[in-house]
C-alpha cells in the first residue's frame, strides 16, 4: 500500500520560502533585467533594451577593474587575519579561567555593532586631529605630528582593513569555539598519554576535528566581505581617490548616481565571481566528507 505524502511539512516551511523569494530572488531577477538595459533614472525617457553594452563598458571601465583589485586584497587580508586572530580567540576562550563568561560576552561587542556604527566610530578614531589612534601614538612617541589615515591614499586602505578585521574577529571565535567544544576531550588525553605536543594535538586533532566547521565559516565570512559597503562607506566612501574602494562600493556609488543599469551589471559580475570561488570550495567540501 502506497503511503500518502502529507503536505503538513511543506506549509511549514512555505512561509519561509515565500520571503526568501520575495527578499532575495525577485531582486536578482530585477538586477539581471536591469542589467541588460540602459537605465539610467536621470533620463528615465531614454530606459531601454541595450543588450551587453553595460557588461562591455564595464571590461572597459579602470575603475572596474581597480575596484576588483581591492576587493581581492580586502577579502585576503581581511578575512585571513579575522580567522587567524578568531581562531587564537576561540583556543583562549575555550580554557577555564575566572570570569570566562564575562570576556565571552563582551568579546562578541564587535560582531553586534552594527556596521555603520563601527565605520563612524573608527572614523573618529583615525581622524587626524582629535583621533584617539593618533593620540595614543604620540603619546608613546611613535609619531611626532598627527597622521590623517583616512585622508591618504597609501593609509585609507589599510585602516578600514584594520577595522573589518576588528569587526569580524568575533565572529570566527564564535563559530570556531563551537566546533571545539564538540571535540571529546578523552582524545586529548589519549594524546597526552602519548607525549604530544601543544602543535601536534592542534594539527592532529583540534583542525581535523572541526575542519568542515573551518571551511563554511571561511566561506560565509567571504561572500560577506566581499558584499561588505557600509563600513567602508562610513568611513571613506571609497576614497580618496578611490584607495579604498573596492567592488561594491562602487556598485553602491554607481547606483546612488542612479545609473542602475550599469550598477546591476557590476552587481551580476561580483556574484559570477564570489560563484566562482564557492562553488569549487563547496565541491572540495563535499569531496572531503565523503572520502
């Protein structure tokens, strides 16, 4: 006898997938459209099919390009630091020590604050004139005159990459501790007995052990870099001289100059390219967990 299929489960969760298609899918279907036509809300009269000509002057565009370059460097060096100095977190949170709960707490401050308080926030900090950074230098004599971070084309870059690091390092320690704590300790007394060290007991057991952990924290962390425009924006909004701009900064200031469809265009091309790092990341995954 054939068991009837209940359709209990699927209205459970067709609440979900109805918002998830309205917040997520039907602007990606709009982005696309938009992507293909000369839209450009300063000419509204002049909104029409235009083929490839956006992604063709997007190739040919420097700035594209520019752009495409920090958002690497951004993602590299952003990500990199925020999972190593996570991860170090994470091993020192997961010991016992007096007032544990309280450090967790207040360690997770960065991860809760919201973006555009952060880039104001660090805004202040690196300004030139009152800025506590500069302050602090002086005062440990590291400088003799106050430097404009944020206001230099060979310091604007890094700073806001100071602050994303900030930002995410909570983050990964969070992710991570999760993943050690469900590490049985019995394996690390087994190495113990066998005279382990502090390095062979964290590449023997603690990386393996929450290896799969690792990799999608790693690539969740990516994509949201990678999309990331409210930090840098608050902070330099891409310049000066567009140092500190990456990918969708600029598709962000583009769509504020209400040139949609050139900014869909670039939109479209940043997710092919975060596509073409996950899905092979996803790939090797999947390939690991089988094997």
């Amino acid at each position: 006898m054939v068991k009837k299929k209940s359709i209990y489960p699927y209205l459970l969760v067709a609440p979900a997938l109805i918002i998830i298609l309205c917040v997520v899918f039907v602007p990606v279907i709009n982005a696309i459209g938009m992507s293909f036509q000369s839209y450009d809300l300063r000419r509204p009269k002049e909104i029409a099919f235009c083929g490839l000509e956006n992604y063709i002057t997007v190739f040919k565009d420097k700035l594209f390009w520019k752009a495409l370059w920090k958002t690497i460097l951004w993602v590299v060096f952003g990500v990199g630091f925020q999972f190593v100095f996570g991860f170090v977190l994470a091993l020192l949170l997961k010991k016992k020590f007096k007032g544990r709960g309280a450090v967790r707490a207040v360690s997770l401050i960065p991860w809760v604050t919201p973006g555009v308080l952060i880039g104001l926030m660090w805004r202040w900090m690196y300004d030139g004139n009152y800025g506590v950074i500069n302050d602090l230098l002086g005062k440990i004599h590291l400088l003799d005159k106050n430097i404009p971070f944020l206001s230099q084309t060979n310091t604007a870059f890094p700073a806001v990459i100071i602050t994303i690091i900030w930002q995410g390092i909570p983050f990964f320690a969070l992710m991570i501790l999760a993943g050690l704590q469900g590490i049985p300790e019995e394996l690390y007394e087994a190495a113990d007995v066998d005279g382990a060290t502090g390095f062979q007991k964290l590449f023997k057991i603690t990386i393996p052990s929450i290896k799969n952990t690792l990799f999608v924290t790693t690539l969740l962390r990516v994509i949201w870099v990678a999309n990331s425009v409210d930090v840098i924006f608050n902070m330099t909004e891409g310049g000066p001289a567009y140092s500190s701009q990456t990918l969708s900064v600029y598709v962000f200031n583009k769509a504020q100059a209400l040139d949609l469809g050139y900014s869909s265009a670039m939109a479209i091309l940043l997710t092919l390219v975060l596509c073409l790092v996950a899905i092979p990341y996803l790939i090797f995954t999947f390939r690991e967990e089988d094997s």
